[in-house]
C-alpha cells in the first residue's frame, strides 16, 4: 500500500508534516500485517461516524499492543446495531406516509422521537413532496442494506446532485421533480464540494444514517420538502459541518496528548496523560502510528 493511500480519509494534498510522518514509516525495516491493520484502523476513521470515539479508543488499544482485530467487517453475522433499527424504523414510517398514511395517525417511533413528530412537518401531501420522501427512503436504505445494497438493484441509490451535471436517466421520467429538488436551496452556510450552492439534492444525497447527526438532519430535511425552506437549523453532514461533532472537545484532547507523546511541548494544552500511559515506551512502529492518528484527527476536525 502506497503512503498516499494512507491518508485518503483526510487530505487532497500532502504537506510537510505529512512527509515527515511518511519518512518515518520509511526507517522502518517492515510494515508487519499487524501493523498495516492498525494504519488502516486510522485511515478508515471517518470523525462524523456515531461510533468514532469508540473508534478511535480502538486505534489507541491497537498502538499500545501492537495489534487489533477491530475494523469492518468484524461484526458476529446477524448483529444489529441500535442505529441500524432505527433506520429501519425510518423508512417503514416514511413508506407508509409514501403509501397515504396520515403523518397524525403514526404510533410507531423513529430512535427516540414519536414518528408522528417527526412526520408532522409535512404539511399537505403532493405528488413532489411523495416522489422526494420516496427519494429519501431509498438513500437510507442503501446505506442499511450495505453491502447487500451494492449488488441489488432494488437498493441501489442514484444520487440526485452529487456528481451529476444533467438529470439521471433513472429519474428522466420525474425530470420537473429532479429538477426542482436540485434547485432548492436551503442552507445559506453550505457549499458543495464545487463551490456552489447546497441543494436539498445535495442534502439527500449526503443523509447517511451512520452520521452522529442523523436524525436531526433527517428532521431538517422533512421540514425543507414540507416547504420550511429555510427552517434555521444546521445541517451536518460527512464532510460538511463535521467540526460541529459532539466529540471534538475530546478529539482535541487526544491530539494534544499524542502529539506530547511523540516529544512536542504543549504546556499550555490539556493532556490525558493516561493516553501516554497505555500507549507505553515510545518505539518507531508506535510513534508513526500516533502520529499518523493525531495528524488525521487534526485534518479532519480542522483542529
């Protein structure tokens, strides 16, 4: 694996510090598999997850003991995790109101919120507002399907703006409703990677129900196809607004304590010395480790 691919989670461009990481990974006379599963830990860490702090207490774990048996795909068969019901919730809700369920006559719940609360925003029914919740259902889906959802069509999402210049042949027959979802523009603070504006398009297509945020953003995108097109609330979305993460606060704390780790001075930063603690004597192996983990933490969250 090339040193670039490393870093795929957080950079566009390498800089000098990210050289002087890769230098040290150079010095060391292998990459053990025990190693390469570790840096990998840490170039799948993706901050907006729900579960990133776990995640990263894992790198930790790894680093210390020089091993890890975390990652994807470790899950027993069968396993469900909370977030995943609670996806499942949302789209049986959102296809029943598809189906003409009144949003009022909703008992079941979606997590913790009352489906009808969070229907309720939806105002009168159109065939607009139906073909874009339909829209809405199938990205969440997708994403709790995986990977099933890679190799059924059925669960397949084509994205509506991410990526596309014209509409998707997929939705040639609904064009006016494509059209006019691209072309909502919700959220003044946002931009797409492109620099244009942020389409309630866009927004759909960035609803990942593995995202810290996901039921608030699944609220604010209820609101916007309801017609509240500008319902004051902040979107957080992957790359977007990550750095309003609840956990950035601890994140600092780490990066402080893994920079003190491998020799910088930081008297004026708070320390969780019981990070230094477990990661144990300094050796090349766990000092490219901590600061690769650091530097990704840091880009990321823009620390």
């Amino acid at each position: 694996m090339s040193s670039r691919s490393w870093w795929r989670n957080c950079i566009l461009h390498e800089d000098a510090e990210i050289e002087a990481i890769d230098s040290m990974e150079g010095e060391l006379s292998r990459v053990s598999k025990e190693l390469t599963q570790i840096r990998e830990l840490i170039s799948s860490l993706e901050l907006c997850h729900h579960k990133a702090e776990r995640w990263v207490d894992n790198i930790l774990e790894g680093i210390a003991t020089g091993k890890t048996t975390k990652g994807l795909g470790t899950r027993a068969p069968g396993q469900m995790h909370p977030r995943e019901e609670m996806s499942k919730q949302a789209c049986s809700a959102l296809s029943a109101w598809v189906a003409g369920c009144p949003a009022a006559a909703m008992d079941s719940s979606i997590g913790p919120v009352a489906a009808s609360q969070l229907l309720g925003c939806l105002g009168k029914r159109t065939a607009l507002k139906e073909w874009q919740i339909q829209r809405v259902i199938e990205k969440i889906r997708s994403w709790s399907d995986w990977p099933r959802s890679e190799k059924d069509p059925s669960t397949q999402y084509v994205w509506l703006s991410y990526g596309q210049q014209h509409c998707p042949e997929h939705y040639s027959e609904h064009e006016p409703f494509w059209q006019k979802t691209v072309e909502t523009f919700p959220f003044e603070d946002l931009q797409g990677m492109d620099g244009k504006e942020f389409s309630l398009g866009l927004a759909i297509d960035m609803l990942w129900t593995c995202h810290w945020n996901f039921l608030e953003n699944l609220q604010i995108l209820l609101e916007v196809i309801g017609g509240n097109v500008r319902s004051g609330k902040t979107f957080a979305a992957c790359a977007w607004n990550i750095t309003l993460t609840p956990i950035r606060p601890r994140m600092q704390i780490i990066s402080n304590s893994l920079r003190q780790y491998c020799g910088q001075s930081l008297p004026d930063k708070k320390i969780d010395n019981s990070i230094i603690q477990q990661l144990g004597e300094p050796t090349l192996e766990k000092l490219w480790l901590a600061a690769s983990l650091d530097k990704t933490i840091r880009l990321q969250l823009d620390l």
